[in-house]
DNA sequence: ACAACGATTAGACAATTAGCTAATTGTCAT
DNA sequence: ATGACAATTAGCTAATTGTCTAATCGTTGT
C-alpha cells in the first residue's frame, strides 16, 4: 500500500500511468515522451512495477509495459474507502432507524 | 497532488488520518497512539498539513488537528477517476450509438 | 561471428526524508 | 514571575531518492 502511494507521488510515474491506460506501450516508446534519460526513466519503471502497478511482457529487443488497472483500484478506492469517499450513496433510514444515529 | 500521495505515502501518516476520521485531536494525542518521539510526529504533521490534508486549531497550550475529507477525496477519486476508476456503472447505449465505439 | 539496437545495471552525486535528543516557544495556574 | 506543560524548532545522522554518464546484457539482422 506504501508501495503504491509512493510510486503516485511522482509526477513522471502518474503520467506512465496516464499513457499506459490508453494501452501497452514499450520502454523505450514510453521513455521518448518525457525530458530526463531512459536510465532515469527504467528506475522509474521499476518503482511501478514493485507497486504491482504495471507488469512487463518481452517482445523481441522491446519490453512492452501494461498498467495493472486493478492494483490501482485496490489501493485508490481502498483507502477512499476506509473514509466513506467514493461510495454509492448509502440507503436511506427508515424513521425508525433514525431514532439511534 | 505530489504532496497529497507523498503524504499518504508513509504508514505513520496514514494511521493519523483514519484517527482523525473519528474526530479533531490534538498533537499530543496523535503522538501518543505511536511508537515514535513527538518531533518525529511533529514533522509527519508539517507533511500532512502541507498537502492540505489537516488543519489546525489552537486552544489553550493545545493544537487540534482536523481532517479535510475534501482534500482527500479530490485528490483520490479525482485521480481514480482519470482510470474511469469508481464511477456509476455508465449508462447503456443503444444499439446506433455503439456503432461508433 | 559480429555489429546495431533496445533496455537495464553500475556507480556517482546532490537533495530529501524519517528518525533522534536537546533547546525553545507559548500558555496557563499559582 | 515562576513553574509546569504542550508543542515546535534546531541540529544531527543514516537511509532513500531522482538524476546523470558509462558500461553491460539480449536479441536481431547481416
């Protein structure tokens, strides 16, 4: 979960993120559309990828990176969650019920 | 939003919150619910503060600190949401308009 | 076999972070 | 005004982070 939110708190990795959802894309593909060195940018993968936030498939000299929507999802609405954000909205109480708030 | 996931992004920092879900509370308080020294807690307040996510306000020799669900919520339904990520099942579309997906 | 190419690892560096103890500030009651 | 108490600031250390260049690893095409 630490792992997750660390990995958000990175504006280059949020928008890694950003350009995977529109589908999978190669490293050095990914890399090209931000200004500091694919070294820098493989690190970057790396912090994404031990969140569990993308997953890695080889293709020849090319590493095609996919977002894992799910991980995302756990964490995101998890923790929103856990403070009542995010939820449909709750069934309203009978009179009777209303009597204990 | 860098700061409001770089805030999130330590354990400590995200236990305050849930306790502060329940209700202000102030600093000592805080502190005392963990196993680190009250500088140490001190500073994780600095960080949540400058995300925005509490507020203070100060009674007598005491510092309450308050929760601001709405910064919370902005910034993880507002990101989860650029995923299509928690949101109302969309509408289901006729048979024409899904000729053009 | 080898050269070229995509990607990662290695190593270095400055900046930041979480943690501590000791010192300081601010408020209240005596 | 003094003492007690809540909280923060100051100053330090060790660990981590983001970035770079140079070197290495794997795969493909000749």
């Amino acid at each position: 979960m630490s792992d997750v939110f660390k990995a958000l708190s990175d504006p280059t990795r949020r928008e890694v993120l950003q350009m995977l959802k529109a589908g999978p894309r190669s490293a050095g593909d990914l890399a090209d559309a931000f200004p500091v060195s694919k070294p820098t940018m493989s690190a970057h993968f790396n912090v994404l990828r031990g969140a569990g936030l993308v997953s890695i498939e080889k293709a020849g000299k090319s590493v095609i990176y996919h977002l894992n929507v799910s991980v995302l999802e756990e964490a995101l609405l998890g923790f929103a969650g856990a403070f009542g954000l995010g939820q449909r909205p709750p069934a309203k109480r009978s009179k009777e019920e209303k009597e204990t708030p």
